[in-house]
C-alpha cells in the first residue's frame, strides 16, 4: 500500500474479507516504561463511588444512531452554501478558556444535580428576570442610568451574528476581526 510494507491481519467478517493494518513490534512500547511520571491506582471512597454511579445512571439513554450526528460537517457545509449564496462568512469565536476545576467532588455532586433535575439549569434566567422586575417595583431609574445600561444589556442577549449586522448598519471598520465581546464593547462605545 502507498509503496509501503505494512503487517496486516486478513479476517472474514460479516461476509466481507476485512484487512486491518498493525504495528510492528519495534513499534510498541510498555507505557511504564517509557513514561516515568504514570500515576499509580487510586482508591476511590464509597462516597466517590456511589455519586459516580449516580452521575452515569442519570445521563445513560437507550443507544440511537440516528440521534447522534457530526455538527461539524454540517457547519461546513452550512458555510460553503453560505459562501454560494453571496453572503458574508464571520470567523468563529475562540474556545473558551479552561476553568480549573478545584474540587473534583464538588464538580461531580453538582453534575449529579443537574443530571437530575432538569429545572436546575434556569437559575440564571430567574436571576435576571429578578434584576428586570425590581426596576419597575422601586421605581423608575435616573435617566442617565437607563440610558447606559439599556444598550448593554440589549447586546448581551444578541448573538454574534447579530452582532455582525448591527455593527455593519453602524458602518464599524474592522468587524469582520471583531470577537462577539469586541463587537460589544464596539457597538456599545458607538
């Protein structure tokens, strides 16, 4: 193959001949040996256990291929008709930024929770419809307050794409470069 020597294993399944390349032997390593810094087995309370039981328990489902899709293909070609189509392709926003999780147990137990009770996942949302409903029961805010906080909380809720646009009508340069947050602070400052 490709003018290549390779070790092969010839099987018969399902009524098709199927050939599977391997590795030499030169080619395999004992990973003890070759990596000095390899963790030993740990011991795991009952505690941990029992939680990590839960946790599976709550996000197993019954196995449906036809559930599960590659979003990324689809990205691509969402992007490619876009392309046909004339309009304007936005670069993606970076990944995210690791949080480092401290407590191992505390991240497991509140995985437990929401895995649980589908209803945990709005906190936020209550949070701000509190925020929005104390405004109109302590009265209305000084005008200059509602002025500022108006446009800021208006762009949060947009979307990049949105946020694409609004900054395209306002005729920002650069935007194509922008972040989501940039084009905030951007259309925020204009």
């Amino acid at each position: 193959m490709r003018q290549h020597e390779y070790l092969v294993a010839l099987k018969a399944e399902n009524g098709l001949l199927t050939l599977h390349t391997l590795h030499w032997s030169d080619e395999i390593r004992d990973p003890k040996k070759e990596i000095d810094t390899l963790p030993g087995k740990a011991k795991a309370s009952d505690k941990e256990l029992t939680m990590a039981e839960q946790l599976i328990g709550a996000m197993s489902m019954t196995w449906d291929p036809s559930e599960f899709h590659d979003t990324f293909q689809e990205k691509v070609a969402a992007l490619v008709e876009a392309k046909k189509a004339g309009e304007t392709v936005e670069k993606a926003e970076p990944a995210a930024e690791p949080t480092g999780v401290v407590d191992l147990m505390e991240a497991l137990r509140a995985s437990v929770e929401r895995a649980g009770s589908p209803k945990a996942t709005g906190g936020k949302a209550t949070a701000s419809r509190k925020g929005s409903g104390s405004a109109k029961t302590t009265g209305k805010p000084p005008a200059k307050k509602r002025i500022r906080s108006a446009p800021k909380e208006d762009l949060s809720g947009l979307s990049k794409a949105d946020l694409y646009k609004k900054a395209a009508d306002a005729n920002l340069p650069g935007r194509s470069q922008m972040t989501r947050d940039d084009l905030v602070k951007a259309l925020t400052r204009a």
